[in-house]
C-alpha cells in the first residue's frame, strides 16, 4: 500500500521522535509501542496487530529502528494472547429439567448456581478501571442473569420488567443496599455502584425466592464459563499472571500462568 505524503509526514515525525527517546533512554512500555501508531496506512493499520508493525510496509528509517527495537527488547509485546481451558466444575445440585433457567442456590451457607457455572478471570495490574454501566433485569420474579460478573468501579442498573413491584437489597461485605420497592417505570432506573471486589449475594425482599449474585473483579478479564465449563479469555497482554476459577462462594481455584504474545495457552481446572 503506498502512503500519502500526509502519512509519510507523521511517518517521519513519529520516527524523528523515536530516535529520540531512544536517544534519551526514555524507552518505557508505552515508547515501545510507538512503532504500531509509526505507521498508520489506512486500513492496513490495527493496534496489536502481529505483523511486527508491518515492518516491510515501512520506510527504510522506521524500518530500522522497529528492528533495532525488536532485537534490543526480546519482552516487546505487540500482540493479544489468549487463554482457554475447561473448568471442572461441582455436580449439580438438582436434576436438569428442560427449559429451566439456571439460577442462584445456597447450600450448607455456600452459594453457587444451578447448573454449575464458572467464572475465569485474570488477575494482575491492569491500570484503573473506566466508570461502566450495566443491567441486571428482573423478569418473571427472577433475576434474568442470575450470575453477573463486573469490574470494579461499575453501575449496576437493576431494571424491574415485571407487573409487580421488586426490592432489591444485599448485606454482602462488598456491597451493602437497599434499593427500596420500585416498579417497572421507576425512573430513573434504580442503580448501584460497586466499587469493591467480593461476592455481592442479591435478595428481593418481597419474593424470597429471588437470588442473584455480582462477581466485582479487580480486572477487566474476565469470562462466564459454558455449561460444560469451557472458556476463553482473548485480548489479554502478554506477562505473568494469576489465572482464578470462581465456581462457588466456598471455591476459587487458580494457576500462575505466562502469556505470550499471539498465543493461545490451554489451562485446564483442576
Ligand atoms: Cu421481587
């Protein structure tokens, strides 16, 4: 693809600026990744992709220190990798019944759900949280998704879809509130804030039955298991981490992994 001089430009200029920081030894995480945003041809351009920044798109000067970059830094991570396996997950607690949601059980004072399902995430440092929202609908007096996972510093709307009134509340150490009774056309939506990891256990205080749980995750990797406990996680930096399997409020079960840039790595629970 040929560049236009408007490109070759801020080609130049970029180059012109990494030679410097190199210069000045100022050669951080983020100074690495110059060389992606070096050469932005048009569409051939995507953040993180894995051709080693197109390195024979590139003039002969970006071109060079690309290299230079790539031979100097062996860590140099451009690429996404991913992470998949299979979580064994505990017997269900009652027999399957077709067309049944699955939902929120506690037993023996440990609360899971029913089927079994798992939640995988990835711990690590991944910078601070943007503000999110989200919905966690209740319809036919149950909670739609029974089981939410969030990162920390998310708005949980909680929308009532039913003719009858709804009154979510929680005790949990993570989150304590009480949304009071509300109707379907309560505006605006009552919401909640959760602002610290931990197990968030919901009730409704007028249909006992009701249960729900909020998963509040330091980490913004994370993924709900399939019933059989498969997963995957993508788009995950390269680096040494902990990978967690929540399958309960009693189980959390973890292996220390390495990613690598633009691989796949299979990690099986237990
Ligand atoms: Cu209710």
């Amino acid at each position: 693809m040929r560049a236009t001089a408007q490109e070759q430009s801020c080609d130049e200029q970029k180059t012109a600026e990494m030679a410097e920081r190199v210069r000045q030894g100022a050669l951080d995480r983020q100074s690495r990744n110059v060389c992606q945003c070096a050469w932005r041809s048009g569409a051939s351009f995507r953040e993180g992709t894995t051709a080693a920044c197109r390195i024979s798109a590139m003039p002969h000067l970006a071109r060079s220190i690309c290299i230079f970059l790539l031979l100097a830094r062996p860590d140099f991570s451009i690429a996404e990798a991913t992470v998949e396996g299979r979580v064994e997950l505990p017997k269900r607690q009652t027999a399957p019944v077709a067309n049944k949601r699955y939902q929120v059980i506690t037993k023996a004072g440990i609360i899971a759900t029913d089927p079994p399902t798992a939640v995988v995430y990835l711990e690590g440092k991944f910078g601070t949280s943007t503000p999110a929202r989200t919905q966690m609908p209740q319809k036919d007096l149950a909670f739609v998704t029974p089981l939410l996972a969030v990162r920390t510093g998310t708005t949980v709307e909680f929308p009532n879809l039913d003719d009858t009134y709804h009154n979510i509340f929680s005790y949990s150490k993570a989150k304590r509130f009480d949304l009071g009774r509300y109707r379907s056309d309560e505006r605006p939506i009552p919401s909640q804030l959760f602002d610290q990891p931990g197990l968030v256990a919901l009730h409704c205080d007028i249909h006992q039955h009701m249960r729900g749980v909020i998963l509040v995750l330091d980490t913004p990797h994370f993924a709900k298991s399939d019933p059989d406990g498969n997963y995957r996680l993508s788009g995950l930096p390269a680096g040494r981490y902990t990978l967690k399997a929540w399958t309960n409020s009693a189980t959390t079960l973890e292996r220390s992994i390495e990613l690598k840039s633009g691989a796949t790595l299979r990690v099986d629970f237990p």
